[in-house]
C-alpha cells in the first residue's frame, strides 16, 4: 500500500480525495495512433447535484503541472466552454 504522505498529501486531503470518488466515475479513451486521449466524469447516481467541472479542472492543472515538472513539456490548457 502506498503512503500518501510520501506525496505531500495530508490525510485530510486523502479523505477529500475519497469523497470525490465516493460521487463519481471515470471513462478514459485512449487514441494512441494520434496521442490523445479522453476523460469522461459521470455521476454514479445521475440524480445528484455535483459539479463536473470542478474535478476536470483540478484534473488538467495536475497533469499540465506534472509533465513540466517532471518532462519539462510545456503547453497550455484550452478551454471549450
């Protein structure tokens, strides 16, 4: 089992983390031949009031962050809508 300490995670922001989980599910398609790939929230009861947008935000700031910090890739986040 892996420690989230070791990754600067608080056990607070494991608990926050869980309680996303506990709301949603994820679909990613993967497009290798063209190197892209998609992610899809959907609410696992589709009756509930939960902001979608919310986890794709905080989604797209962690990957942006982590390929230049860890590859030095550089890019920008587009946003559709």
């Amino acid at each position: 089992m892996i420690n989230p300490s070791m990754f600067g995670v608080s056990p607070k922001q494991m608990e926050d983390a869980q309680e996303v989980g506990r709301h949603l599910g994820m679909q990613i398609i993967k497009h290798r031949k063209e190197g892209r790939l998609e992610v899809k929230f959907f609410l696992l009861n589709p009756s509930e009031n939960y902001d979608l947008g919310e986890p794709v935000d905080r989604l797209c700031d962690q990957l942006a962050w982590g390929f230049s910090t860890m590859f030095g890739v550089k890019g920008k986040i587009v946003n559709v809508e």
